[in-house]
C-alpha cells in the first residue's frame, strides 16, 4: 500500500516543516458574525484587542521552549480577519513579528483572512514585511450556504483572493468547512472540485460543529439545523481527502484542534467533534485501500499480511484496532499482520 502522510504534505512540506507560533486574534477585524462562530472557544482565547507586547511575550514564550532540532519559525496570526484589521494596528503587530524575523529568530509570518479583504492594495500594504503564507477562510464554494452562515462574501470572493495571493508569489492555503446550514454531499464534493481548480498549495478540512453560543446552536436546539454524524464527517472527508490528493494538494488539518476550551463541558454542543479527526479519516483511507488490495489478490489464504511504511501502521490498524476488527470479519481471517516497510 502507499504511503499516506499524517500530517502537512506535498508541496507544503518541500521545505522543512515550520514551528508555527500561534498568535490569536479572535473575531478582529471581522465584519461579520458567521452563525457558526464562536472564536473564542475555538482558539480558547478570550476576545478583545491584542497589544504589541501580548505579541512579543508570545514569540518569546515558544522560543523558549526546548527543541533539539528546530527548523524554520512563523510567526502565525490565527482566528480573526487579519486584514480586516485597522491598518495601524495590525502594522504594530507586524512590526513585532518582523522584528524577530530579522534578528533571525523567526524566518516569516503567516496568517488568515477573509477572501473579500484579499486585494492588491491591502498586499501592497505588506510589502515590507517577510509574510509567506496567506490562509484564505473560503468555508464555501457555494453562494446559497455562505448567504445561510452569513459569510458576507462570495465564491467568486475567494477565486479572485486565491488568484490574487499567487499572483503575488504568497504561499496560499484554503479552509472548507463541509456540513454548514444549506449542505449537501453534492454540493460538498463540488466545493472541493472548486477548491482544487484553483490549485492552493494546501487545505485545512474543519467538519460543521455545533459550539455553544452561536446562532447555530440555537438553530440546532430549535431544529432548524442538523449537523452531519461523525460517520458522515468522516466519508466526506475522506472523499476531499482523495480529491485533494490526487491534484498533488495537501490537506495539512482535518477537524478542529483540541482545545481546553473545546473540551470545557456544553462547549460543542453537537456535531462530528472528535479529538482524533484527522486520525479516523487516514484510518479509513487505508481501509478503503486494503479491502481493495485484498479483493484484488482473491487469496484463499486465512493470514494476510499487508506492509505499510512504518509511520502509517497505526493508520493501517485504525483506532482502536477498528480496521483490524473488519478486515477479519469481512475476509474470514484467521491472523493480520501489518508490517512495516520503508518502501510503503
């Protein structure tokens, strides 16, 4: 079976993965509140503007946590609209940022931001700054469901902001958000078609969760919305998954990062949250593929052994044993072997 990368991939991951320094903004420079928002129990950061210092005492803090071999560093701003920011502030920020970059300390800045505030003029305004990396917040590529989560923008808002970002030589990323109000299956894979027509260097995958004290929570709790199953989260996924991969685009994050806040009681409300997302669609990635490779083979022997480079064992296995437990059930197995090979 091939190899299956965990995490940041392809074309993203040519260059040495990156320590990213999370700086979070919530809701900053946001002119909208999306009914599926609520970033300060996303990030598990309270709101309110974040000064220059809060900034500095960030970068310092994780640089100075011990690291054998550190690689390059980005200073990341992650949670609000960055460029939605007023233009004084997020340049006192910036100045924070590029200051550690040119002492050699950080070796660039990334952050994310709405489509419709991506524009020559406001790239313009980062010239003197060693930004490397815009992550654009599509969640949709589909007018009807952004109308429904109060997005503000448009599809064609996020093509011409992709565009844009490349035009100008940024590394650019895409964020999809599948099972919002107004989804279907259809209309999920063709974001992803979408998506991938406009070849990004990299996408994250966030599943629709219900988080509390939203609009759609109330939604929910009336019945206006129901959010996908976590089965559901994770076909669908995986589905993008494989689209994305085979147009050589990596998807560096499937489901929402576990936070303390996250994990605070009544926090998620409902939906396909589970602290090892990324794992369950990998894991069913390779499932696919190792039913296939055995209907394939239309063996008569009871012990099969499948090899599999050493770091995607556990995808192999599933959580839990989950993979294991259907092979043998489905293939009358006897005994199942992954084993690891260099090779894949």
């Amino acid at each position: 079976m091939a190899r299956q990368d965990g995490g940041p991939g392809g074309r993203e991951e040519m260059r040495d993965r990156p320590l990213i320094i999370p700086v979070f903004i919530p809701h900053l420079g946001c002119p909208h509140r999306c009914v599926f928002c609520d970033q300060t129990s996303i990030t598990g950061h309270e709101n309110g503007n974040v000064s220059p210092q809060q900034v500095r005492d960030r970068i310092a803090e994780f640089l100075g946590f011990e690291v054998r071999h550190r690689g390059p560093v980005e200073v990341a701003f992650y949670g609000g609209n960055f460029l939605g920011l007023p233009m004084s502030h997020r340049e006192s920020i910036l100045d924070v940022a590029q200051g550690f970059v040119e002492n050699g300390k950080a070796s660039g800045i990334r952050f994310s931001t709405r489509p419709d505030t991506v524009t020559g003029e406001s790239l313009k305004s980062l010239a003197c700054y060693t930004v490397c990396v815009v992550e654009v917040g599509a969640q949709s590529m589909d007018d009807a469901v952004l109308t429904l989560s109060r997005r503000g923008h448009t599809a064609e808002d996020t093509e011409k902001a992709v565009e844009t970002l490349k035009s100008h030589g940024l590394s650019t990323g895409v964020q999809i958000m599948p099972g919002l109000p107004g989804d279907t299956l259809e209309s999920m894979i063709e974001t992803g078609r979408s998506v991938a027509e406009l070849n990004p260097d990299f996408v994250r995958i966030y599943p629709t969760v219900v988080v509390k004290n939203t609009v759609l929570e109330k939604w929910y709790l009336s019945g206006q919305f129901k959010p996908l199953a976590l089965a559901e989260a994770v076909e669908i996924t995986r589905q993008l998954y494989l689209l994305f991969e085979t147009q050589g685009i990596s998807v560096i994050r499937m489901g929402l990062q576990t936070t303390r806040s996250l994990q605070e009681p009544g926090a998620v409300v409902a939906g396909p949250f589970h602290p090892a997302f990324g794992h369950l669609v990998h894991s069913a990635v390779f499932l696919d593929r190792a039913v296939k490779a055995l209907e394939r083979e239309k063996t008569e022997s009871k012990t099969v052994t499948l090899s599999v480079h050493p770091d995607d064992v556990p995808k192999l296995k599933g959580l839990k044993s989950e993979n294991i437990r259907q092979l043998v059930e489905r293939f009358h197995l006897r005994a199942w072997n992954a084993r690891a090979s260099a090779s894949g």
